[in-house]
C-alpha cells in the first residue's frame, strides 16, 4: 500500500526516482588572534574569497542564461549585489582590523548579526529571503575554508533530493535531467528556491518531515507537485500510474511551447490581455518574445531586499527610466513598495505583535514620507520616458488614496519650480487585497484610474487562511464562494466606473481557474512571463457564448 505524505506544493509536476538525502556537514570555525602585522594579510585573504565568490555566481549566472532561466539569472544577480553590500565590503574589513582575529571567525559574527536583522523581521517576505544570506555567506566561507565542495554531479541520475532546506544558488546549479525532483521540510512558496525551481520545471514538495525519509535507503519515491503531496515506496501499479500521467503532461508543455505565439482569445473571439509580473529588468526579453499587453505589475520593492537601506531617489529614477525605454509602446505599471512594517530602518522601531496586519504597504509609505516622497519623485521624473502607471498596495480606505494624490501634486509642483520635466497626469490606480476595498470597490473605483486584484493576499485575508502553512493550505480555496462573490463585486464597480481592472495573483497563472475567472468577467491577467504558454491555452479553450447558455458559475453553498 502507497504511504503518502501531505506537504506545501511549490512547483508543480511529477517525478518519478530513488530520493537522495542531501546533507553538507557544518564546518568549525576556530577563533585565533592574530598579530598587527597579519591584519592587511587577512585582509587580503578576504578580498581575494570575494573575489572568487563574485566570479562563481557570475559563471553560474551566464549557465542558468544560455539554458533559459531569466528567473534564476535575476535571483543570482541579488546574489551578487550582497557582494557589495558594505556589511560585506567595508564593515567586514573594519571589524578584522578591530577585532585582531581571523577572517572566518569575523565573518561568522558579521553574517550572524545580518541574520538577526532579518530574522527579527517576521514578514514572511523578509524571512524567505534568510537563505540567500546563508547561500552567499557558505560561499564566501567555502573560498576562506579551503575544503572539498560538494559536486552535484555525484547524485545519481534521476535522484529525488530530499533535505531540510536548499539554497537558491545550488537549485540553480541543478540539471533536471539529473535531479528531477525536490522534497524539503523548510521553505515557502515565494522563496527565491522555490522560484528557481519552478522557472526550471523541477517538481517541488515542502513541509515534509524529513524525519520519515531518513534510514530508508534506498527508496522509490513519487512527487506529485499538482497535488503537494510524496508518495513513499509506491506499489507498480501506482509507478506505472503515474508514469504515464508524467509522460501525457511532458507532451502537453511540449505542444504548449510551440504554439507560444498565439494570441490570447477565447473560442468565440473574446480578446484577452495578458500583461507581465516583472522583478528584474532581465525578465524583460521574455515577455517580448511571447506578445504580451504590458507589465501589470512591477514590484518596487524588489530593488532592495537585498540591502540595508532604500535605494536612493536617483537609484530608483535610472531603473524606472530604463525599464520605460525598453518598453516604449507599452504601459508599465509599478506598485510602490509593498513592504511590511517589520523592516528596519536605521533608527527605526522594529516589532510589531501582527505584521501582517500592521503598518506594512501604503499605511508604511504614508507613515513614512520622506522614503515614500523620494519614490513618488522618482516616478514622477521617469514619467516622460513612457506610459508609466502607479500602483497603490494594500488600500483600505480612500483617505489613503487621497493622501497619495496631494503629495503627487505637491512634488509636481516642486518638480516644475526645479525645471525637471514631469507628465501632467499619471494613472494612479490602487489594488484590491484586503476585505474593506473589495467591500468598498465601488467608492475605491471612483478614486482611482484603474484597479488592480491581488489575490493572494485576498484570498488569504478573506479566507483567513495562510497559504504558506501546510497545516492550514488546504482551506486556501480561489474557488471559495466568498471569493467569487467578492471578485463580482470589484469587477461591476470596475465596469460602472468604466475603470480598466487587472487581476495578479498566482490564480491568475493557474489554468484550472481561467475558466471560471473568464466567466465571473475577468478580461486581463498580469503573470509571469513562465506562465504565458498555459493561461494561453487555458484561454484559447474556453467558449464564453457556450458558457452564458449554462447555468451560471456557482457562487453559493
């Protein structure tokens, strides 16, 4: 009899192998003194492991390109950012020549102190982005410490690696040919793992105690990454099962990709929109090459998780300029920082009992002006490049649109006394994420020039439910009755105010729900560009005349 295991599914797919435990031992690290004239050695020592470091993820970077993953090549270049963040750079440097003690040791106490910083954060965003500290802190270690690197190419091919966490740089370096599936106990479904893996089509399953796969080597194992589920020692009948499941679905992705320059539209010719989720100006190109409306969503605050510190004014002005350029015929929309209110700044509070649900997003940003300020006049100045859009996170209400729009009109003003050429109007649209602005979507609409669903956090709001805990995920439901009654409610204040309405959100990546989303009225979906070849599809297979002659969708229990 098949033994399954319920975990977290975070990239979906089927693998079929023997799992692999996949362990690297922690090295020690001594602590010395050292005399004052081995400071500029250690120095020296350090700089040079840097050095290597930077052209291993450089390397690593141009390998994940040629194969295709613009995703991974986006997550390894904030790798190399960490590179030169002056906790690494300048601090490093002056803490040995303090401290009189060896480079490892040093190093150890500076990346622990970087690790409570976020650890202190408990916003999911900040929390999953603790591995990438790690990944880039065992690099560096591995080039200080001088020991036998583990080479992947060792695991047997058609392993199943199991463990308790992966780094994002080693999914990187992972050939799916070799390693068709991963199994984990820790990580989430936006973790930057997570990402990579998806981007490369590798079957993932997390929440799984690694307990109950420890000791029983070897053993056959099945991911089944639709579902978030293992099975452990499968019967044949089971393997063969699933087996030719693996192979139907390889043969569907395979026609998927070939017909990826087909336009969007519905059986009986209903035109849909399909606009790009972008983080990275690397994730450009693919959106290009697959015909896309524009970028719905672009994620500001992608620009400096890896730091410290908000990037400044000018930072800022030169990505959005550029992002503009590249996509002169295209509206771009970027949300402002949708950051929670447990990031630090310096000589900010931090701790909040429910972050979540505390001073995060929009209510961070009006709380915080002068941060706020200088995004808003970054904006402003790379308005002229192109058809720039603004977006408003986490609106509750409208006196927060309202705010937004007087210190708009406050920096224009202060834009056109300084000779700094602005466009007179931008679209200032606010997203619907939270109960009260679907609620309220009627009076949010007549607030703003367009709306945008986020349904993510939606759902998870509505339903109460966190779609990261394996515990509860099951009660995630975007079919939910209460969530379609609320998107029927936002989309008829969205037509009555003759309002453009986007919807982002991973449901809009998921083929299973384009049907029912087209039919409740949803005309235009921002995803990733990894998505484009399945919504297309999803929607070139629904008939929306043949839908209204049926009973409605089912909105009620």
């Amino acid at each position: 009899m098949d033994e399954i295991v319920k975990g977290l599914s975070i990239s979906q797919g089927i693998a079929l192998g023997v799992a692999f435990h996949f362990i690297i031992p922690e090295e020690l690290i001594p602590e010395q003194i050292i005399s004052s004239h081995e400071i500029e050695q250690e120095i020296e020592r350090y700089r040079k492991a840097l050095e290597k470091s930077r052209r291993e993820l450089e390397d690593l970077q141009k390998l994940v390109l040629q194969k295709g993953s613009f995703e991974a090549a986006s997550i390894l270049d904030t790798h190399l950012e960490m590179l030169k963040d002056p906790m690494i750079t300048t601090e490093m440097e002056k803490k040995i020549r303090k401290n009189q003690k060896n480079t490892e040791s040093v190093f150890q106490k500076v990346i622990g102190e970087y690790q409570r910083h976020f650890n202190e954060n408990h916003d999911t965003f900040f929390q999953e982005r603790i591995p990438d500290i790690t990944d880039v802190s065992k690099r560096i270690l591995a080039h200080l410490i001088p020991s036998k690197k583990f080479d992947l190419k060792q695991i047997p091919k058609g392993s199943i690696l199991y463990a308790t966490d992966l780094s994002p740089s080693l999914v990187a370096e992972i050939d799916p040919e070799q390693i068709i599936g991963l199994v984990t106990e820790a990580g989430g479904i936006s973790s930057h793992a997570a990402i990579i893996a998806r981007a490369k089509g590798i079957p993932y399953v997390a929440g799984v105690p690694i307990d109950k796969l420890k000791n029983r080597s070897p053993l056959k194992m099945i991911i089944d990454g639709d579902e978030g589920i293992i099975l452990l020692a499968p019967t044949d009948e089971t393997w063969e099962n699933y087996e030719r499941k693996s192979k139907k679905k390889k043969a569907y992705y395979q026609t998927l990709q070939k017909n990826a320059d087909l336009q969007p539209h519905t059986i009986d010719g209903e035109e849909i929109e399909l606009y790009g989720n972008l983080e990275n100006l690397s994730e450009i190109d693919p959106f290009i090459k697959q015909g896309f409306a524009g970028i719905g969503l672009f994620r500001s605050e992608y620009l400096f998780f890896t730091k410290k510190y908000f990037p400044s004014e000018e930072e800022q002005f030169q990505i959005y300029k550029e992002v503009l350029e590249k996509l002169p015929s295209h509206p771009v929309i970027i949300r402002v920082f949708d950051v929670g209110g447990e990031k630090r700044l310096e000589g900010g509070k931090t701790g909040e009992a429910n972050p979540v649900l505390g001073c995060r997003a929009i209510r961070f940003l009006l709380k915080n002006r002068e941060i706020f300020e200088q995004q808003l006049r970054a904006l402003l100045r790379a308005s002229p490049y192109g058809d720039i859009r603004i977006l408003l996170p986490m609106i509750s209400d409208i006196s927060e649109i309202n705010a937004t729009k007087e210190l708009i009109e406050k920096i224009r003003q202060d834009l056109k006394k300084e000779n700094i050429p602005c466009k007179d109007h931008i679209p200032l649209g606010s997203m619907i994420e939270v109960p009260s602005s679907a609620i309220m979507a009627d009076v949010i609409a007549q607030h703003s020039d367009f709306l945008s669903i986020g349904t993510n956090d939606l759902i998870q709001y509505v339903l109460a439910a966190d779609r990261s805990n394996p515990v509860i995920s099951h009660l995630y439901t975007p079919s939910h009755p209460s969530i379609l009654r609320l998107l029927k409610v936002i989309i008829t204040a969205a037509k009555e105010n003759q309002k453009n309405l986007i919807l982002c959100g991973e449901v809009a990546a998921d083929p299973r729900y384009i049907p029912l989303l087209l039919e409740v009225g949803i005309r235009k979906f921002s995803i990733a560009a990894r998505h484009f070849p399945e919504v297309k599809n999803a929607i070139r297979n629904v008939d929306l005349k043949e839908k209204k002659k049926s009973p409605p969708a089912r909105i009620t229990r």
